[in-house]
C-alpha cells in the first residue's frame, strides 16, 4: 500500500493503561474508581500540562490510601495553589464520589 502526502496522520489515544503503573491501576481497581483514570490523565494533562509519574501512597496508621499525580511546579506557589484548587474541583466533577483517592503532588524541576 502506498501513502499520498495528502492522507492524515493516524491519531492513536492514549489511554490510562499506557501511562498509570500496574500498581495504581490495582488500587483504583480496589477503590472502585478505575474506569475514571482515563478522565483523570486528560483533566491532569489539561490542568498542569503534564504530569511526570503516578505513585501510590500508603499510610497504613490512619488507612489512607492515595493515587499521587506528580506534575511539574509552576512558577510561583499561588499559580501552584490555583492550579491544585482547580483541578480538586473538577475531579469531583469526573468521580461521582468523593476523590479521596486521588492527590496530585507538584515537584520542582531536578
């Protein structure tokens, strides 16, 4: 098969599974929030632009549980604090439930 120059690029989506570790995959799996993940990458991505890991944090003395979106710090702690406060409140806008799951962590540049 041959391609004109005309032809459109092929778009392929990236989905939760390509970017979120087995392990916060398993424990939204448990929270009963995984089919929202997707939802959450993009709303990250368009919040803080990117993001750089995805962690799972454990505090098993007071039995909380977090999945951890680390996304680049911002120029200054109040652009850092409107961005953390917009995306809290859109999450509750993509989980129907409490998020409590869910924190995004902004760490500076190595």
């Amino acid at each position: 098969m041959t391609t004109r120059a005309t032809d459109s690029p092929t778009v392929v989506p990236i989905y939760a599974a390509a970017v979120i570790p087995p392990e916060a995959q398993e424990t939204a799996a448990h929270f009963g929030v995984l089919q929202y993940l997707p939802q959450v990458v993009n709303l990250t991505r368009e919040i803080f632009g990117s993001f750089s890991r995805v962690t799972v944090s454990e505090d098993p003395e007071f039995g909380d549980t977090h999945i951890i979106f680390h996304v680049p710090a911002q120029r200054t702690i109040e652009e850092d604090l409107d961005k953390d406060e917009q995306w809290g409140k859109r999450m509750l806008e993509v989980i129907p439930r409490s998020p409590q799951v869910y924190l995004v962590f902004a760490e500076s540049p190595s």
